[in-house]
C-alpha cells in the first residue's frame, strides 16, 4: 500500500514536470523573438562640444504618415525622459505625402524653434526569411514511471516534435545624431539597429528609440 502511494505521488510529480516542459517547448515553438540590437555604432571622434544641448528635434523619414507620427512621438517622449526638451517633427515641420523637398523652410522652423540638436532615423531595409526547422528529440531526465504503457503514453507526445516552418522578418534602422551649431549641422552620432519579428509597430517602435537613446547616452554623444 505504502509503495504504491509513494508510485503515485512520483507519478503526479512527473507529470506536472512534463506538463511543464510541454508548455514551455510549446511557447519556443509558437513565439518568436521580437528585438532589437544595435549592429553598429560610431561617434565622432573630431566633434568638441562648446556646450551640452537641450532642446532636440526628433525625426523620423517615412511615407507613411502614422508610423512616422508614432515613431517621433515615441523618440521624442524617450529623449524627455532622459531630461532632453524634446519636440516631435510632426508639431513643427509640414511633410505632406509626394510633397518636395524645401530645406529653406526645414531651416527656418528648425532656427525659429531654437533646436539644437537633432535625431533622424529612417529604414534601411525590410527582409523576409523562411527557414525549415527540423524536429527534434527531446531529454525528458525523470523516467520514473510505474508502467511502461504509462511511461511511453505519457512521453511519446513530448519527445518528438514535428519539423515546422519558421518565419523571420528583420528590420533594419539608421539613427544619426546630429549638432545644430554647425552651418550645415555636424554629425555626432550614427547607429544602426535591427528589428526581430516587430508584429506590434507600437512595441517595436518603443523598443527601438529606448535602445538607440540609451545607447547614445552609453557613448556620450547625448
């Protein structure tokens, strides 16, 4: 009787362990990652700051008007909770779609708003990769099991799993950080980051901008 007690509670301690593990290859299976990394950063080694800036332009380079909103947005709120006066581009500049170019008014707004400093980024490169993932055998470490038929129902569905498609998708940014005080403004910083997966635009723009400030700050370009 006492045996066959303590067979049961290893079972049930097993199979909650397996459960467990179901879940979690379950999870790897079925949830790709979303981030980002910084690839590449430089800061320039000539720039001699006469005075640390405060009022920063963000900006964003992009035909779509939402995203590009979101995106200064998001920037612009990152670089004030560093302690940065921030001003989105959208409050300040008009970018109408299929509208030209005039750097005769994106001068004057940017001396009529006293900004000293701006942050561009602006998208690189999209790809799409599919990559076949074959099956694999997992090592379940508790074969204690007071049956075979209750050994091998139990683990047969956990060990072998089917191969399956994996679908990426990595989006590549440039950010630069440039210096107002210079006639043409003088580039301080550049980085380029890539984007895992970014299903949410809203997730993945907050985590692009809180790197790419965080990492200038890290290099001491902001």
């Amino acid at each position: 009787m006492g045996c066959a007690l303590v067979a049961n509670q290893i079972e049930e301690t097993v199979n909650r362990k397996v459960l467990a593990i179901v879940i979690v290859l379950a999870a790897a299976t079925v949830l790709p990652g979303k981030s980002s990394k910084l690839v590449m950063s430089w800061k320039n080694p000539d720039y001699r700051a006469e005075k640390k800036f405060h009022r920063v332009l963000a900006l964003g380079l992009s035909n779509k008007v939402e995203v590009r909103a979101e995106f200064e947005d998001a920037l612009s709120a990152e670089l004030s909770r560093q302690g940065y006066e921030a001003i989105p581009g959208n409050t300040i500049l008009l970018r109408p779609p299929g509208a030209q170019l005039d750097l005769s008014y994106l001068k004057e707004q940017i001396r009529a708003s006293q900004i000293e400093a701006v942050v561009v980024s602006r998208l690189i490169k999209v790809d799409n990769a599919v990559t076949y993932v074959p099956g694999t055998a997992y090592f379940v470490p508790y074969p204690y099991y007071n049956s075979f038929y209750g050994y091998y129902g139990t683990l047969y569905p956990v060990v072998y799993s089917p191969g399956y498609l994996q679908k990426e998708k990595k989006v590549r940014v440039e950010t630069n950080l440039y210096v107002i005080s210079a006639t043409d403004g003088q580039l301080v910083w550049t980085g380029t980051t890539d984007t895992f997966n970014p299903s949410n635009v809203h997730k993945a723009i907050n985590g692009l901008v809180t790197l790419v400030v965080t990492k200038m700050r890290k290099e001491g370009a902001l």
